[in-house]
C-alpha cells in the first residue's frame, strides 16, 4: 500500500533521496516492509510451520544459515555502533583476527575489502 501510495504522490512531489522528501521516504517504507516481511516468511515463518514440503524446508533452512551474518550484525547492532564510532575500534579487534601471511591481507578487514568490496 505504501509503495503505492508513494509511487503516486511522487507525481506531487518528485523522489529526491537527498532531501527525503515525503514520496521517497513513504516509498521507501514500502520496500523496506515488504523485504522484512519476505524475510520473516522465508527464515522465521517458514520452517516452524510443518505445512511445507520438503524442498522448500531444506531451501528456507539453506537461506537462513546464509543470512546468518546478517542476523548477528542486526542482533548486535548497538555494539558495533559504538565500536565504530570509538577511534577504530572495531577494525582493530577485526583486524587482530587473522590467518596466513601477509598478516595484513589475511584477516577479516582485509577480506571484506578485497572480496565483498573488491578494492
């Protein structure tokens, strides 16, 4: 409803993401609901109710262990907030865990830099 009804006021008020103005962030919450919402179904709803064929239990299991990472940092949140915020933390205690040689490259940091980031 709220994609919609964002789609149409952006008629109104055209989308400008750098000024927020009210079509895009309505719009916005729109998405945002219906990603959660598909999430929810797929990794909490999904493999509670025995109403699934097999299948789709072990694809739902699957995506779940996949966006495992994603649950830890959002649980987390708060933690790595203030790690950020707090002079390098969190690259520090990041980066201290490391495997290999060069020390450098071989660690979390430089993994998600090198593979996620490709820089």
């Amino acid at each position: 409803v709220t994609i919609v009804f964002g789609a149409l006021l952006s008629l109104a008020v055209p989308f400008n993401k750098r000024l927020w103005s009210p079509s895009y962030n309505i719009f916005m919450v729109g998405c945002a609901t219906l990603m959660f919402a598909g999430l929810y179904a797929v990794c909490d709803a999904a493999p509670v109710t025995g109403l699934l064929p097999a299948g789709v239990k072990s694809a739902c299991t699957i995506t779940t262990a996949g966006l495992a990472p994603l649950r830890w940092l959002g649980t987390n949140a708060i933690l790595f907030f203030v790690l950020s915020d707090s002079c390098g933390g969190l690259n520090w205690i990041l980066s201290s865990i490391t495997w290999g040689q060069p020390l450098c490259r071989n660690n979390i940091v430089g993994w998600f830099r090198y593979t996620v980031l490709w820089s």
